[in-house]
C-alpha cells in the first residue's frame, strides 16, 4: 500500500515557504493565519483519496479509462469532505 502522508506534509512545507515568502514581500491579507489555512488545505489537499478503492490506489500499471475517473474524482469528494467538516 502506498503511503500519501508524506507527499501532503511536503506539499504542506512547500505552501508555509511560498505564504512566508509573499508575507515578507508584503502582500496584502498575507499573515499568520492565512499560512496556517494555506498550510492546512495543502496538507489536506488529497484528502478525497480516503473515498478511492484500494484496489484503484494501489494498482501499479496503467489504469484503465474508469479507474483514472475515479481517481480524478478524488479532488471533488475532498471537496465534499472540507466543506462538510
């Protein structure tokens, strides 16, 4: 089984670095709490991937056309799933 954790903590270092990065350029609406939200939704931003069959996530060939829906459907469910909670 793959493990996505540690791509969404990584994603989540890289948006702290781009918002601390616009914060000491100065940008507008660009303080502490817009890091830690930009910082959480990176972090969570595959988060829909829950919702995908195992047997899809874990398949190390090709997909085929459905299975590439499914998992590009991912995105809508977190969606889903954010505005939810």
């Amino acid at each position: 089984m793959r493990e996505f954790w540690p791509h969404s903590v990584r994603v989540g270092i890289i948006a702290k670095l781009i918002s601390e990065e616009l914060k000491i350029k100065g940008y507008k609406g660009v303080d502490s709490r817009f890091i830690n939200t930009v910082i959480l939704a990176a972090s969570l931003h595959d988060i829909g991937k829950v919702f995908i069959p195992k047997k899809i996530l874990d398949k190390e060939h090709g997909l085929n056309h459905f299975e590439y829906y499914v998992i590009k459907f991912h995105t809508i469910l977190g969606g889903f799933f954010y505005n939810y909670f």
